[in-house]
C-alpha cells in the first residue's frame, strides 16, 4: 500500500456510483486506512452487501473514524 494512502485523513468518493463491486474493492484497503477520520461514500449504489463489506472493514481495522456519510445508498 502507498505511503501516501496510509496517511489519508479524508475520503470523499461521493455520487460516484462505486456499486457493489466498487465497495468491496475499497473494503480491502479501507481498514488499512489507521488515520482515516472522515469517510463520504453517499450516492454511490452500494446496497447493503457493499455497505456490509465496508463497515465491517472499518470495524475489524480501523478506530480512528469519526464521520461516515452513506446518505442516499
């Protein structure tokens, strides 16, 4: 993983329509993501499966978020 994405403090990927596919994809590196406060995935169609597979990433991994916008999923 880039030194850069290990320092990301804010990700905003919003009325992208990432999918299903797009979530489980930012799934495997999101938990890797310790600096991670702020995490914007609203209007991207990523259903219940996809918000599954992120929030247990983030649940298993990451501690550090504080803010998460999935508004209009």
């Amino acid at each position: 993983m880039s030194k850069h994405f290990e320092k990301l403090q804010v990700l905003s990927i919003n009325h992208n329509k990432i999918g299903i596919q797009g979530a489980r994809c930012l799934g495997e590196y999101i938990g890797q993501c310790k600096s991670l406060v702020t995490l914007d995935l609203s209007h991207d169609e990523i259903g219940d499966l996809g918000m599954y597979e992120i929030i247990t990433q983030l649940d298993n991994y990451n501690t550090n978020l504080e803010e998460l916008n999935i508004g209009g999923n």
